[in-house]
C-alpha cells in the first residue's frame, strides 16, 4: 500500500527496524501508522533470533490496544508475549493493567505479582499497583505487607500509604 505496507508472500521483514520505525511513530504521535507496522511484526513468523524485537513490538501493540480500550487483543499480545518468555516483566504489568481495567482484581493482583517477583519487589509502581488489587480484592493483610515493602525502600513513595495502608488497615479493624 501507500503506507509501505504491501507485503510480499516471501518477503522477509526486518523486525528491528520495523518495531524502531514503530517507536519513533508513536513518538510523533502516529499511532495508527505504528500500529499498521506492528501488525506487520505479528503476522510474521516468530524468529528466536530477533526475540527481544517480537517481544518489543507485541509489547508496544499491547500497549496502543489497551489505550484503545482493546483488551481482548491487547490479552492475546501478551499471552503470544509470556509464551516466549515467562519471565517478561512488563508483559505481567500489562495483563495486570488489562485485568484492573476490567475490574477482575484478583486476577490482575496474580499478574502484578509475577512483574513483582520479577523485579525482585524492587519497583514501587509495581508495588503499588499489586498493593492497590489486594486492597480491591479484600486481601488486606497482602496489601499492607506490600506497601511496607514499598515504603521501606522508598519512604517518599507518593499516595500509598493514604491510598492503600490506611484504608487496608481500617478494614481490618472490626
């Protein structure tokens, strides 16, 4: 097409440069244009040799669906995402996102607790986020013990201890 897109049965794509051509697109606030390259990436045969790439541009694909509100598509990403690599924290992240989007907080708290585990419960977003659906999915004791982590790391950390500590603490008071 007129976008560059035509493909030929063949053809061979480059995934890195597609997923950095994507990326700067997105910057530029393109994302259509992004997305119709990311698709690209999707159809193509998965290669372990440009791993990071696919997992970079599912990710990236995630991303723009879920901003669109296509959780759906954005979940089948990130499935595609965890079957390559388990241990893809941000694709747990973003599951959890899809999840708390969709006000399944058991779920989405299960999702953050892998991306926690994986950054060695180092991250406060992270933190927050897996402290924030323990507290939605009435696991109060879980949301208080991460938010001590959180804080005891990061003291400063803006919001949880309001948000999160002080209301799971009050739900477990009769």
């Amino acid at each position: 097409g007129a976008d560059g897109t035509q493909q030929f049965p063949n053809e061979k794509i480059n995934v890195p440069c597609i997923v950095a051509m994507a990326t700067a697109l997105q910057i530029m606030n393109q994302t259509p244009k992004a997305r119709t390259h990311l698709k690209r990436i999707v159809k193509a045969p998965y290669n372990q040799d440009e791993a990071e790439d696919f997992e970079r541009a599912w990710l990236l694909l995630a991303d723009i669906h879920i901003q669109g509100g296509k959780y759906d598509l954005a979940q089948d990403l990130l499935r595609k995402c965890l079957q390559a690599n388990k241990s893809c924290c941000r694709a747990w992240e973003y599951m959890g996102v899809v999840y708390e989007k969709e006000q399944s907080y058991r779920d989405a708290a299960d999702c953050y607790e892998n991306a926690w585990r994986l950054v060695n419960e180092s991250d406060p977003g992270i933190g927050y986020k897996l402290a924030f659906n323990y507290l939605k999915a009435k696991r109060y004791v879980n949301a208080i013990d991460i938010t001590q982590k959180v804080l005891t790391e990061h003291p400063n950390y803006p919001k949880i201890r309001k948000d999160i500590l002080d209301k799971a603490r009050a739900s477990l008071r009769p």
